[in-house]
C-alpha cells in the first residue's frame, strides 16, 4: 500500500539551528533516502522550497484567484514529503518515524486513495 509521508517543519524552530546542525539534518535525510530505497520502501521524496515561494490557486464561481504564499497560516509549514510502499499503517509509522524532521516538526502519514483499483 502507498502512503504519502508530508513533512511539516517549525521553520522558526530550523532557522535557529546552526549552519553545521541543519546541513547534519540534510545528510541524514539523504542518508534515509538511501535506507529506504535499498529496503524497497521508497517510491519518491522530494523537498519543498520556501512557503515564501508558494503561490495558493482557488476557483469562486467560475473565478481564478490567485494569491501569493500558503494557503493557510500555520507554525508548521509543509517542507517536502516522502511517497512509500509500505505494508500497513505500522509499517508506514515506522518509516516515518525515522525522517529526521521529526525532531522539528511532524510527520503526516496519509494513504493514498487508490482511484482505479486494478
């Protein structure tokens, strides 16, 4: 089953950290990916640029609205996601658990909706 691993960081709480600590934080990340091809679980990650880049679409009564920054303000802010093969939601905790974000922010795990089972 797939699961969507969506990393969510105190930025705050990241930019406090030492140059030397958040380039650790980046190596183990890079460290995991390895890890978790080599076991099979990983199917793609990918990091996030700045929420100061994001651009929020909506659609109101046929109207396009478009925004600069995120859609929401929130402490946590969405930095990148992991999508996994995992074999149930344990095995999914268990993956995420070990993302080195972790220890500055959240992890979501979410599975994915299987639109057209086969």
């Amino acid at each position: 089953m797939k699961y969507l691993c969506l990393i969510f960081i105190d930025r705050k709480k990241y930019d406090a950290m030492p140059q030397s600590e958040q380039e650790a934080c980046m190596n183990e990340h890079l460290d995991y990916d390895d890890e978790l091809r080599k076991s099979g679980h990983l199917i793609v990650t990918e990091a996030l640029q700045s929420v100061k880049t994001a651009t929020t679409v909506r659609v109101r009564d046929g109207k396009v609205s478009v925004t600069d920054g995120p859609f929401a303000e929130t402490k946590e802010q969405l930095g990148g996601f992991y999508l996994i093969e995992a074999r149930d939601l344990d095995d999914a905790i268990r993956v995420a658990s070990k993302i080195p974000s972790a220890r500055v922010g959240g992890i979501e795990v979410r599975p994915i909706m299987e639109l057209n089972p086969q």
